[in-house]
C-alpha cells in the first residue's frame, strides 16, 4: 500500500449527549437538574471510551491502521489534566491490538492524546 496511511475514527459520547446540545443550541440548560445529570453523563466517558476501543479490537483493519477516539470539548472541560487523568484507567483496560497508535482527539481544540 506504499505510502497510505489509514484511520478508523469513533466518537465517544453519552447516549444522551444531543439532548444536552440541543438544550445549549436552544438557550441553555432548563433547570439545574438538567444541568446536574449532563454533568453526571459526561462522568461516563472514559468508560465510553474504553467501550469504543475494545469495540474496535474485535474488528480486522489493515496493518498499521491508526484509531481515533474523538470527544466534546465538553467531555474534558477543554483541560488537559482531565483527560490525562482518565489516561491510566484507560490504559489499563484496553489494548493497542492491531493498530500502530490509538488516540484521543478532543474536538474542541484538535487536541490529540495518546493512549498508545
């Protein structure tokens, strides 16, 4: 394949996480509940994430493939210590498997982590 290189990408998000943007896109939160249990999903994403990769593993791609893992700004509060804390839990549960690399990309600022 000489010199291609191939990506696989998955979003990481809460089930309900559009509900939450619609919400901002409209005005903002309703009420604090609203505000509260958005909070309490994105608490979720480092699972998400996990659940993404191992998703992935099972797959087949070509060799060398590099797999993206893309996450709201709102997932890691555009901060950097937030997603290199999940960083360990993450490298803990999962594998490189097949790919050359695999990593987070935050949205938000087109930041990218590596897990591997």
């Amino acid at each position: 394949m000489g010199d291609s290189l191939f990506i696989e990408v998955s979003r990481a998000a809460p089930d309900d996480d559009h509900v939450y943007r619609r919400m901002l896109s409209d005005g903002g939160y309703r009420t604090i509940a609203d505000q509260y249990f958005h909070a309490i999903s994105l608490q979720k994403v480092p699972d998400i994430i996990v659940e993404r990769i191992n998703k992935k593993l099972l797959k087949e791609y070509p060799k060398g493939t590099v797999l993206l893992i893309s996450v709201s700004g709102d997932a890691t509060y555009e901060d950097d210590d937030v997603v290199q804390g999940w960083l360990p839990k993450i490298r803990r549960s999962v594998k490189l498997g097949s790919f050359s690399a695999i990593y987070i990309v935050e949205e938000a600022r087109s930041k990218l982590f590596k897990i591997f």
